[in-house]
C-alpha cells in the first residue's frame, strides 16, 4: 500500500488496530537526548513553554516520528522574575532562585535541584487523604524532581504544538499514574510496607490521587491530544506483586482510562520492566495500548509472545533495546533488530515501532533515523 496517509490518519488507526498504509513510528526520548540533539538552553528547555515546544517540533522533523508527545506541561510563562542570579559552570547552568533553591542544569540529563528543605517522610496510617489538593500541582518526574504547574497556564504547551502541527501529526499528552504519586507523597519504601500495614488508608489516598490525575488528563483532552499516555513506571514485578496490583494499581488506572476514553481519545499504558505476569491484567483495565514491553534483558516480554496473548485487544508500541541495540548497536543491529520488530508486530495491525523506554541521551542521532528509512524500505 503507498504512503497516502498523514502520520496522524495513520497513528489514529494504528492505534484502533486498524489497516494503515505503513507502520508508524514514534519513540519518546530521555531529555537528555533532546537537549543533545536540539542544542537547546538546558534551563530554557526545561522552563519555558515556547523553547519546549520547539524542541518537540524539531525533534519530530529530525527523526519523522509519525507523533509527538508533550511529557511535560504547565510552564510558568514568569519564571524569570523568579530567579535571583544565574551562572554557567563549565556545561552547566546553575539558577539561584529567590526562595534559596537552587537548580543546575545539565545539557545531558535531568535538572537536580537542591536548597529546599525536604518535606519530612508520611505515614499513611495517620495521614488524611483529604490533605491531598484536588488539584495537583506538579509532576513527579524522577527521583524526587518535581516540575511545578503553573495553575494559569497548566496546558500552553499543548496549545503551541497543536497550534503548530496538531492537524498533521499525532499529539500525545501524558499524565502520571496515581500509584506513582502515592509513591512520591510516602517514599518508595513507606508507601510500599504501608500498602500491608494500611491498606484501607492506602486505597483512599490513591482514589484522592486519581481525581487529581483525571482532571489533568481531561483538561488535556479538552485541549485537543489524539492520545493519552499514562507513565505507570514503578508498577512492574520489580516493584509490586501481581496481588497488589490489582489492588493498588489497576482500578485507580482504569479510572483515568475510562475518564479519557469517555471523551472518545484512547488512553494507555506506559510500565518499564517485567510485566510479561501481568500483560492480560493491564489489558482489563481497559486500556487501548500498552508501551515499553521492555525485552531481556531490560525487562522479560518476548514481543512474540505479547502479540500472541494480548495483540488482537490493544495496540503495542514497542519493544526495540534502547540499550543494547539503539544506545551501543551499529546500524546494522538497528536494522536488523527493526526488520525483526516489524515481522512480528505488523501482522493484524495494531503496531506502533518504537524503542522500548526512552533513547539514552547519547543514542546516536543515525541509529535512530534509521528507523523510518527501515520500515518505509521494508514495506
């Protein structure tokens, strides 16, 4: 079949498993490899609504993704009356905020921000789940790094990119799992014994966490996204038995899913790691597709066999190494490995090519180039 598809036609259908004129491509990127690949301001590409959403666009015309996602959003259009003095330390970009915080900005990796006192560790068992804001107002990205939303503006990125090319290429939001929030609120290990210890308390903290997590979904849906990402990260056999995610994990998903769905986007999954025990479970809770399927050693899901088991109910993005094929691989182990993703994904429809997880930062820019030029040469 000839490419006579917008990537956004073609992603829509690929998403409902549906016949499309070629397998799309969309992998989503460490910010790390953004920065790299874009050349960007560290500290403008992290806090500025305009110099992120460029960096998407450009981002998308260097590798002909079919789709782009917005992973972060509610940049504060005033954070520079915030900033006391800032400084560049060798490649870095270091900002001393007024509030005595301050945030060094590397051009390979995270933001770490350090000067505000901790907030000190929770116990579920005395804690109200009323605490918790009906309205969330930040991220939980990484090992404690929160990127603030600014309530004014919560949703402007989406309105530049969609703005931009919202009419040709699949726009992605993406909202975090209230599971991972519940993490952030306790800590790893506090809110992991608690779940034993206080499981009722638990339980409605994380529906507390889901109405917050729904309402940043819906405000992204009524900003126009063609799908929904949910980054469930910790929520693997690494982290969490197969018992106590269905307790834990599944219904307070399932619930931002249906929310999504209602509006008539497709909503899924993102979960790193081993979940080859718990593939069928995240498929009843509704979601249209599910993301990563990280291979050994990475993670256990043969794509083979997730295409056997649950491939005719959802859609699969997925599952290329970003480690040991796209990161270290030359780029005949790309292709190759491309080729072999394609065989099995593409049969029956309903396959997106993508990495795994997210390109490493110093992925090189070919290795990942070289996936358009596969499936259009193998199609």
């Amino acid at each position: 079949m000839p490419n006579t598809m917008t990537p956004k036609q073609r992603m829509a259908l690929a998403i409902r498993r549906r016949e499309v004129d070629r397998v799309p491509v969309m992998c989503q990127m460490s910010i790390g490899h953004m920065l790299l690949q874009t050349g960007f301001s560290p500290m403008e590409f992290w806090l500025s609504a305009e110099v992120f959403a460029e960096g998407l666009l450009l981002l998308r015309d260097l590798y002909g993704f079919d789709g782009i996602l917005i992973s972060l959003h509610g940049h504060s259009p005033d954070w520079q009356r915030r900033v006391r003095r800032m400084e560049r330390v060798g490649d870095e970009e270091v900002v001393w905020w007024k509030d005595g915080g301050r945030t060094v900005f590397s051009r390979d990796d995270l933001p770490r921000h350090y000067g505000i006192k901790h907030k000190p560790v929770l116990d579920p068992v005395e804690f109200d789940p009323l605490f918790v804001p009906e309205a969330l107002d930040y991220i939980p990205v990484s090992q404690g790094l929160h990127f603030p939303v600014d309530p004014d503006h919560p949703y402007d990125v989406f309105d530049l990119v969609i703005a931009k090319c919202g009419d040709r290429f699949s726009i992605h939001g993406e909202v975090t799992s209230p599971f991972d929030y519940f993490l952030d609120f306790f800590g790893f290990s506090n809110a992991l014994v608690n779940l034993l210890e206080a499981p009722q308390v638990c339980a409605e903290m994380l529906q507390r966490l889901t109405e917050g997590v729904t309402r940043i979904a819906l405000g992204q849906v009524e900003k126009g996204i063609d799908a929904l990402k949910i980054s469930s990260p910790f929520a693997g056999s690494g982290f969490i038995s197969p018992h106590l995610y269905r307790r834990f994990v599944l219904p307070y998903e399932s619930r931002v899913i249906a929310a999504v769905q209602s509006r008539g986007v497709p909503a899924y999954l993102h979960t790193c790691g081993a979940i080859n025990d718990r593939l069928e479970m995240m498929v009843e809770g509704g979601t249209s597709g599910l993301e990563c399927l990280d291979p050994p050693p990475l993670g256990d899901v043969s794509l083979k066999e997730a295409k056997a088991r649950i491939g005719e109910k959802v859609f699969i993005k997925g599952n290329i190494d970003p480690v040991h094929v796209l990161l270290s691989g030359g780029l005949s182990d790309v292709k190759a490995d491309a080729v072999h993703r394609l065989e099995i994904g593409k049969p029956g429809g309903g396959y997106i090519l993508s990495s795994a997880c997210s390109i490493a930062p110093y992925t090189p820019r070919e290795n990942v180039q070289a996936l358009l030029r596969v499936v259009e040469e193998w199609e």
